[in-house]
RNA sequence: CGGGGCGUAGCGCAGUCCGGUAGCGCACCUGGUUUGGGACCAGGGGGUCGCAGGUUCGAAUCCUGUCACCCCGACCA
C-alpha cells in the first residue's frame, strides 16, 4: 500500500517519467519566491474542476451566489479584525511597490524606491476582511438579509514549510461568506455547511469524514466557533478537510456592518465563512491511492471509462473502432465519460499502466479475439480484478459497476478507519497507540493547558470534538478532571 | 529559524574522497520489425555540472560565500 503522498509525487525508479504524467506536478520556478506553488496539470485541473462543478451546484441549492473580490487587501484592513491579523500575521505576502525600473548598472531590472506604496497590501490569505468591508455598503436593512456569497479563488500563506497539496504557499479554494440577522440563523448556516462538505466528502470523494467541533485553539482566527470534518488517511494521520466558522459579530464590529430591523432599530450583523481547498486533492490521492498510483472515485473521475484497442494492423484498428463507436455513443448517452484511445504511439500494456497510474475507475480492452468471441476485457481500479464478459449489454453493467466502484472505496477506506479508531483511558496507553497512528478516542478535561500538554508530549492534537457519538461523560486522561465526553486526537498534517 | 540531506541532459542518477576528453538508464528524434500488461534492433540529438568568488597551467571535483529544494522539528488549512 502507498501510504505517503510522496510516493505520488516523486518516483526514483524508472518509472518515474510515468508520474510526469500524474495528476499534477510541482514545477518550481527557478530560485524564486515562489517555493511551495504547484502547478496544476490539465488532468489535475480536470479532478479540481469536477470537484468545483459539484460542490458549486451543492451551494447554489442552498441559496448561495458566486462573486468575486479583489486580491489585495490594505493592510489596514487586515488589521481590524484584532485575533484575526494575530493569526495570519506571520504568513503574509505583502506588496510595498508599484513599479519597476531599469537597473542602472544595465543589469536586467530593479524596484523602483521612487514607487514606493503608502500603504502597504497584502496578498489574501483568506478574504475575510475585504469581503466584510464591502459588506458593509451593501448591507442596510433587514431586508438585506441574508447575503449568501462565495469566491472561488486563489490565496497566499507563507508557510514556513510546505507541503505537495496539502499545505502549498498558494492554493486554490471556495470561500464562502455569509451575513444574517440573528445568531440562530448564521449558526444554522454555519451548521448547513459543513454538513454539505461531509455529504461532498462521502458521496462524491468516497471519504469517510467526522465532523466536530475545534477546540478553542484550533478554532480559525476571528471565530467563536470552527466545525470540521476530520478524515484519517492511509498511514493514519488526520487530515482537516473542510472547516465552516462561525464568527459571531467579531467582523461586523470590525467593519461596522449594521442593519436596521423591523423596529427600526440598527443592530450588527451575524457572520460565519466557510471553505474547502485544493487539499482535498491531496485527501482524494491519500485516501484512495495504491502502489499502482491514483485510485479515482467514479464520481470525481475525469475519465470513467477508457477504452484500449489491442490491434495488429489498421484494419483491424478499423474493425475495433466500428464495434466500439456505438458503446461510446452509449456511455455517453448515460451520461459516462468515455475515453476510446486507439493512438497508434503506445503500446496497449503501456496504456493499461498509464490508465492504472492516472486512476481511471474501469477499463475495457478490446481485440480481435474478442470481435470474434462477442466479448470484451473489463478491468476495475479500485480491486484491479479483470474479466471478460459478453460485449452485449456492457453499457449497463458498466453503469452500475461505477456504482459499485464509488461504493466500495467508501466502504473500503470507513472499514480502515474504523480498524484505526481506538478507545483509550490511560495517558500511558494512548502514549503507546499515538506512536502507531490513527484517531483516538479519550476523554479531556477541557482546558487548553491539558491540550497543550499532550501536544507537546505525543504531538497529537484534538482533531474535533465529534457532534455525535458516544457522550459518556468520564474523566480526563491527564489529570483525572471531569470530561464531558470523549474527543478525537490524532497525529495530522 | 535549528538538525540532517541534496543540487550534473526533460526525469532518475553515477562521477567529487584522490583535479586532467561530461557519463549511465529512461524519455526524445530517424529507420525497421512489433502490438492480449510498461516492445526490440540499429543510428542520432541534447549539458555554461545551482549561482558567485577564490586556489591552480587546468575545477563538476579543492576552498569561501550564496541561493534553492527534500526530510525531521517550531508555525499552519
């Protein structure tokens, strides 16, 4: 089993020119600052966009509209929001000149001091504070409310390390960002996102997810309150996938974002955001992925179906491609992306492992023993079982197969997680257990000293405090204090 | 920012200790034979050895500096 990402990303064998091919590929420019970028290739870009084409329809179902703000934001701005600049302050790219000129000693070109900004910008590392500063020109009344909006866009952390996917100084992401009359509104909107990114993860990403609460220091900067869903990946780490905040009136105080309601009377409003990344391509690769690279659910696959030709000359090329083009019709017809790759360039075993390499949920091979038997080769990714069935009706079967494929990941990946979920009473023993990964139920007693402490002893943290299971109360681990109920902990990326 | 590693062809690497014609595999190009699991044979193209100084008749190799990247920490989605 390929349980690290690296092993996706970099091959030392010599194969490697293979995984060139893969999803996507970091190509770092030269000695430059951007270190930590990835480039995102075109198949790459394929997963995102299917990923964003849901997740869109999943929004705009719930009343929520796309727009788009600016990417630098004043510094001002950042920094009106007071535990929210504490917390992006020390990973900001910041923009202090406008323009360039010719270096004076011929060589290339310099900034220009002449150019430089009044006022500094900073390159978005969450929207946040440029969105709650328009908000407030286009909030006045109650019936303003409320105002559901997201941005698909790019935003820029200057971590001080990074990491494929998971944590790249630049990212791709939603955020969406939504203003209410009442506390009781923006919690339950607060509440309606992360249960859609839980029915994202599970239905379409075949990735079982827990969501919960963070604790107090987890919470996102500026919040009262952050929901997670929480995923285990192969070597057992957690992985935060998804998170939605509740932001209390923390940015309409900032921002002085008022509303008359029905007694005209003015009062703040309420906030919460909410955001899910291109991370959740490295949770996709990491959940799934085998030795034999990507394992892509049917329902984020670019490519369903591929179909490879196995031929000796080009008539018989032409007689594969007569018998196959009325299946391709009919996939696609069902709505099935197809892919038939009768190029003549590669082999047909080298088609299989680039298929294999890239993910695709099922593939069919198709020759002339095959033309004069009725039947055609079948080969699904996620068990790599093979077999040859009848040609007819293979529409259908693979229709549901797909089915099946989707199906199967999600159970195969909640069975591992549920294998690596622990429950634990003793410090001692979760000391012993942390050390071999996955998600460890215990009891805690609350305070962020305890927290603390056992984050720098096991480096594990609390990944949530679950919204449902188990809520026997107990007693902490640590120090033996009341705890209300169990909480998750685990090694995370 | 600490500790370790690394930088040589598009990718993966050898060569560095002990200075003296720039190497290998894959990829690429041409021709032929192949095609049911990553084809084979023959020929060919491609490099200011990360960058800048220094030592030397001569530096990928030695010295100094510097810039990246990777892994482990601190920080974080």
């Amino acid at each position: 089993m390929a349980k690290e990402l690296k092993n996706f990303t970099k091959r030392s064998d010599n194969y490697s020119q293979w995984y060139n091919e893969l999803v996507v590929k970091a190509d770092l420019a030269e000695q430059s600052a951007v270190r930590g970028c990835m480039v995102i290739k075109p198949y790459g870009y394929a997963i995102w966009e299917k990923m964003q084409q849901t997740l869109d329809k999943m929004f705009k179902s719930t009343g929520v509209q796309n727009a788009y703000f600016p990417l630098l934001i004043p510094k001002s701005f950042l920094c009106r929001e007071a535990e929210h600049v504490e917390g992006f302050a020390k990973e900001c790219a910041v923009v202090t000149h406008y323009r360039l000129k010719n270096d004076p000693d011929g060589k290339g070109v310099v900034v220009d001091p002449a150019a430089r900004l009044e006022e500094e910008l900073i390159v978005r590392p969450t929207s946040e504070t440029i969105i709650w500063g328009t908000y407030k020109n286009w909030i006045h009344s109650w019936r303003d409310l409320p105002l559901l909006v997201n941005q698909w866009a790019n935003v820029m952390r200057w971590e001080m390390r990074t990491r494929m996917f998971l944590r790249t100084a630049e990212f791709l992401w939603q955020e969406g960002h939504c203003a209410h009359a009442t506390a009781e509104e923006s919690e339950a909107r607060t509440v309606q996102m992360i249960n859609l990114y839980a029915e994202f993860a599970e239905k379409y990403m075949a990735m079982p997810v827990i969501q919960g609460v963070k604790t107090e220091s987890e919470r996102f900067a500026g919040a009262i309150n952050t929901y997670t869903i929480e995923a285990m990946m192969q070597d057992g780490k957690a992985l935060q996938s998804g998170t939605s905040h509740n932001l209390g009136q923390n940015f309409a105080k900032a921002f002085d974002v008022t509303f008359v309601n029905k007694e005209n009377k003015p009062e703040l409003v309420w906030a919460n955001s909410w955001g899910v990344s291109t991370r959740l391509m490295g949770a996709l690769i990491m959940t799934h992925s085998d030795d034999n690279g990507l394992v892509l659910p049917p329902h984020l696959a670019p490519i369903q179906v591929v179909i490879v030709p196995i031929y000796k000359d080009e008539a018989g090329r032409q007689a594969i491609s007569e018998k196959v083009a009325p299946l391709v019709k009919e996939l696609e017809a069902k709505g099935i992306s197809v892919k038939y790759d009768d190029a003549d360039n590669k082999r047909p075993g080298f088609k299989f492992a680039d298929y294999e390499i890239k993910g695709v949920p099922v593939r069919l091979a198709l020759g002339q023993r095959d033309l004069e038997n009725g039947t055609v080769e079948l080969m699904r990714r996620d068990t790599l079982e093979k077999e040859t069935v009848a040609f007819e009706g293979i529409a259908d079967h693979i229709a549901g197969l797909l089915e099946d494929i989707q199906t199967n990941l999600f159970n195969k990946a909640k069975a591992y997680r549920d294998q690596m979920t622990y429950t634990v009473d003793t410090y001692e023993e979760f000391k012993e257990q942390i050390e071999k990964g996955g998600f460890i139920l215990a009891h805690w007693d609350g305070t962020p000293e305890t927290e603390e402490k056992i984050k720098a002893e096991t480096k594990a943290t609390i990944r949530c405090i679950p919204l449902e299971g188990d809520t026997t109360p107990g007693t902490c681990m640590v120090t033996g204090k009341p705890s209300a109920r169990r909480v998750i902990f685990a090694r995370s990326y």
